[in-house]
C-alpha cells in the first residue's frame, strides 16, 4: 500500500483521487510508524520550500523520509515535493532541502539572455523530452504535461534527469537515482501520461512487493 505524506502542504485530494482511478490502495497519515510501514511513499507539495521543509523538520518527517529512503523502498516527490528531495532551495533565503539527490533549486529568471521578458510563475502545457531509459517511462511517448512553478531543480547530475522540458531553461522534469523519484510537474493534472507515469511509479511497487 502507498503511504501519502500528510503534513498540510499538499495537494492530497488530486493526488488520492488519481490512484483511487489507478485502482492502487493507499492512505494519508503524517505518523511515522505508519508511513514507514507503507510500500512505497508519495511526498506532494504545493507552496513555499522553506515552510514545507520547516514543517517537515519539526514534525520529524524529514527525518522519517530519509530512513525510508534508505530501505530502497520506491519514493516520488511531486512538483514541491520533487524539489524537497533536492540539495536545497533559495526560495525565501537558502533552505536545506531533504539532500537525496544533488542539485539546487533556483527561481526562473523572468528574462531571456537576450533581455525579453517572459512570465513566472510557469503556468502550462509542456512537452517532456526523455532524456534516459528507466522502468518509469517504460511504454510511453513524449507529450505534454501540467506544470505550476516558480522555481526549478539545477543539478549537474544529468544521469538523474529521466525528462526534462524547457521554459527559458532547461528544466529537470522527471528525476530519478536508485529508489527515490521525482515529478516538476502535477501527473494526476496531465492527462493520459501523467497518469501513466503514476502508473508506472506504482508499478514499481508491485513489482518490488513481488520479489519481496
């Protein structure tokens, strides 16, 4: 079963009703006994880095996140969620973010190298270009996706970027190293491949309980 993390910043309700169409079990709690016991864990997100990583440090999910990390269990971060997972985050001041995956989330610029001016926050449909093979776009074509954010994942790590879009700059859409993922973008608002994309994440899981 999928544990969805409940610590006020996340779209639970979008998130809930697209594995309920998936026909995946799950539940929400902000318990770590009981998120740790969960198959698989999703970290969704909508807001501000600093708040979200603030709650998540008081509350000790921070901590609980990482330990379920460590049992190579499957875990997706969604859109803020994706970005927790990341090094850290200028939003609001330098944050420390959850440091699974290196990189660092900085803000669109807002301006072109060639001095136009374009809108932030990115409000759209974009398409994802894949970039490398991995078990979660396994089956899928490039399409577009619905994203909402100010702010995007910049890492060196290109072998961790799945897809990636493009918004004035290069943006990591689809993150992945090892057990831990991540989505920019809200899959249960795009359509038939964010859907598939879940798709395959709790495919994952099945797979992973399987071999158990």
């Amino acid at each position: 079963m999928i544990g969805i993390i409940d610590y006020g910043m996340g779209n639970l309700f979008s998130v809930s009703k697209a594995l309920e169409r998936l026909e995946v079990p799950y539940f929400l709690s902000e318990k770590k006994d009981e998120l740790l016991k969960a198959d698989a864990l999703i970290l969704p997100g909508v807001g501000s880095f600093k708040d979200a990583m603030t709650i998540l440090n008081s509350t000790g999910l921070a901590d609980l996140i990482k330990e379920f990390a460590d049992t190579g269990k499957p875990l997706l971060g969604i859109c803020l969620g994706m970005q927790l997972l990341f090094e850290d985050s200028e939003e609001n001041g330098m944050t420390e973010g959850l440091q699974l995956l290196p990189g660092h989330v900085r803000r669109f610029p807002g301006e072109t190298a060639e001095g136009e001016m374009y809108k932030v926050p990115h409000m759209g449909w974009n398409r994802l270009v894949f970039l490398h093979s991995s078990p979660i776009l396994k089956g899928l074509d490039e399409d577009y996706v619905y994203f909402v954010h100010s702010y995007f994942v910049d890492t060196d790590d290109q072998e961790a970027v799945i897809s990636r879009s493009l918004y004035d700059v290069e943006v990591p859409a689809v993150v992945g190293r090892g057990n831990v993922f991540g989505m920019q973008f809200h899959p249960e608002k795009s359509s038939s491949l964010g859907m598939a994309l879940l798709r395959n994440f709790t495919e994952l899981v099945e797979e992973r309980m399987s071999v158990k």
